[in-house]
C-alpha cells in the first residue's frame, strides 16, 4: 500500500521520515497511479492563478468543518469528499499549500483523525515549489471515484475537547502557539473577537515560525530540539492556538519530527477557552502572572 519513500538523505534525521517529501521527489512522481496532490491554502484563490499539476483543491474551512456545531466534518462527509476529489484509501496523499504550509498541516491532521494510511506533507510547501519555478498548472482536475469507505473518527489519540483538557490542566503540559503579545494578554487585533485575554493557566508559549526556515521548509532536528529546551517529550502534551491552525503545525513537529508520542490539538483552542465563562485564565502583567 502507498507509493515508495523520499529517500533524500536530509529525511533521515527525523523521527518519521516518510512523512514528508521534497519537492523533487514529488516532482518525479507526478501521475503516477496512487498518488494524489492536494492543495489547501489560507488563502483558496491561489490555487486558479497555478498549483501543482495533478493537485486537488480543499478549502478548509468549507470543506473539512462543519460550521453549524464548529467541528471536523463526520465520517459521511469525510467519505464524501474523498469520493468528490478522487481519493481513494489506498492512495498516497501528499498536502501542501501557502502560509508555510499551515492550513495544509492542519488537513493533514484531519486525514490522520480518519485514519488515512499514507498521508504526507510537502516541506516548504507552495512556497517553496514557487520558489524554485517548478511547473505549474492551471488545470482543475476531474477525477471523482466511489467506495471511500466510512470510518469511525478518532478523536482520542490527536485530539482534546475542553472539558478533559480542563480537569488535566495541572497535569498536562500545555503548549501555546499563539503570538507572545496574545499570550501576555495584551491588546491585539486577533484578540478582538474574544472576550478575555491571556493563555491557559501554566501553558508555555511557543512561536510557531521558530520551526521553520525563512523558505518554509522544517529547520533541523537539532534546530528543533534548541526550540523546545526544557520541555518534556515523556509527558502528556497539548497545542492551542487562535483556531487550531498553528496548533496543528506543532503537533506535525511534535510527532512526527521529533517523535513524542503523546501529543494532542485543542483545536477549541483560545476562541474557545477565552470567551467560555468561569473558564481559568492567566495574564501577564509588569512581570508577574495574574489570574
């Protein structure tokens, strides 16, 4: 099942190697029977100004959420839209998109909730395909098949909802992607829609970019372990954010980089925690945490 492993050298230092390729091993394998491309961006109009040839689009927000109760789509819709965009469950699937891949980790995330065996990422992403004036397409590929089957999301192993995070929080190391100003509860404009400011009591704030390089790509084991001194890899860990975006990114790093083994998203994240009532929270202030 799936397609053969990058076997660029510059994967081997990482924990699983055959979650990511380079954009010359996907550039070789481009059409052939079991691969899948997929594009998911931030910003969705990127993909009909040139994507990768072959490459599928998924919107994210429209098409992995369920607006009406915010949260991942169910195992109908799932199978749905693999059937939609020609996925099948044997087929090796390879996401990237723009923003340094965020939101096309964030579905890969999703494709790992439903279990789907071969599920990779793109390292550096649309970015650094562009960057290297690798070929582009304009076309939109029609490729609908049938018989994805239905599975049973699992939420437990990737995954956290508030309520156990909220009676683990003394328990559970807490990791916080958002931007150091949101985290400190100063006044900021993504904070703006949320009625308080702060972090989870006893989180740790991370900066998502500091595991990349200016091109997109993944820094170094190395480079990663310096970013993530003094914190566990044994322990129970969890990674917010705004909205589950740069959470999901961490966890991508967290897992499958550096190998910790118990790590989940709040995808709730501070959207979530922030604006819930009689929900605990910490701020900084001259120096000090307040509550």
């Amino acid at each position: 099942m799936g397609i053969e492993q990058d076997p660029s050298s510059q994967l081997d230092q990482f924990a699983d190697r055959n979650k990511l390729v380079t954009n010359a091993w996907l550039g070789a394998k481009l059409g052939t029977p079991g691969l899948k491309v997929v594009e998911s961006d931030e910003d969705s109009l990127l993909y009909d100004i040139g994507h990768i040839p072959t490459a599928v689009r998924i919107t994210w927000d429209r098409e992995l959420s369920d607006s009406l109760i915010r949260d991942v789509i169910s195992p109908e819709d799932f199978a749905h839209l693999m059937d939609d965009k020609g996925i099948s469950r044997d087929d090796t699937v390879v996401i990237y998109g723009d923003y340094s891949n965020l939101w096309a980790v964030y579905t890969l995330w999703i494709f790992e909730l439903f279990g789907h065996p071969d599920v990779r990422l793109l390292d550096g992403g649309r970015d650094a395909w562009m960057q290297e004036e690798r070929e582009i397409s304009y076309e939109v590929p029609v490729s609908r098949v049938s018989g994805y089957p239905v599975t049973d999301r699992d939420d437990a192993t990737h995954r956290i909802f508030v309520d156990e995070l909220r009676d683990q929080v003394e328990s559970t190391q807490i990791l916080d992607l958002r931007d150091a100003a949101d985290f400190n509860g100063e006044d900021t404009a993504s904070a703006a829609e949320i009625s308080r400011r702060g972090h989870i009591p006893g989180a740790v704030n991370i900066s998502a970019d500091a595991s990349l390089h200016p091109n997109s790509r993944f820094r170094s084991v190395d480079q990663l372990r310096a970013v993530h001194e003094g914190l566990d890899p044994e322990r129970p860990t969890v990674v917010y954010c705004n909205n589950g975006g740069r959470a999901a990114q961490e966890w991508f790093v967290l897992r499958y980089l550096l190998g910790w083994t118990n790590v989940r998203v709040y995808d709730g994240s501070w959207v979530e925690w922030g604006n819930m009532m009689r929900m605990p929270i910490e701020r900084k202030h001259q120096g000090c945490s307040i509550r």
